[in-house]
C-alpha cells in the first residue's frame, strides 16, 4: 500500500496485519510502498476475533455496532 495511506494502513493494522517494511521507490516510481503482513499460524486468532465482532448480537436493529473490533 501506498506509504502515504493511513487509513488503509489503519485498516489493516486493525485486522491484525503486521508492518514488514517500505519499499523506497517501488517499482519505479517516485512513491514509496508499505508492506504488512498476516502469517498462517496467526489467521486461526484473527479470524475467530473477526468472526466474534461480525455476530449479529454485536449490532442494534440499525446496524451499529455495540462493542468495535478493538475491544475484542
């Protein structure tokens, strides 16, 4: 992702992903990219807290939510 998107990098820092590190001008181009990761060993954790926050009793008639993805 591009080095400069915080909320994509937000976002995927919430669904556990991992910072590995920044390519300085990847591919060519006068940009810098970040990379994050999830490994094998962590998506059975990562994906029972997501599957937990995504149950229908975690959100009111209106679709809010009542406890965020943090709190899990």
């Amino acid at each position: 992702m591009r080095c400069l998107n915080l909320p994509s990098r937000r976002a995927a820092e919430r669904l556990s992903f991992i910072y590995e590190g920044t390519f300085r001008q990847a591919v060519g181009r006068t940009r810098d990219t970040d990379w994050l990761s999830m490994i094998d060993k962590d998506w059975p954790q990562v994906k029972d807290r997501l599957e937990t926050w995504l149950r229908p009793e975690n959100f009111d008639k209106n679709g809010q939510q009542y406890k965020s993805l943090r709190e899990f």
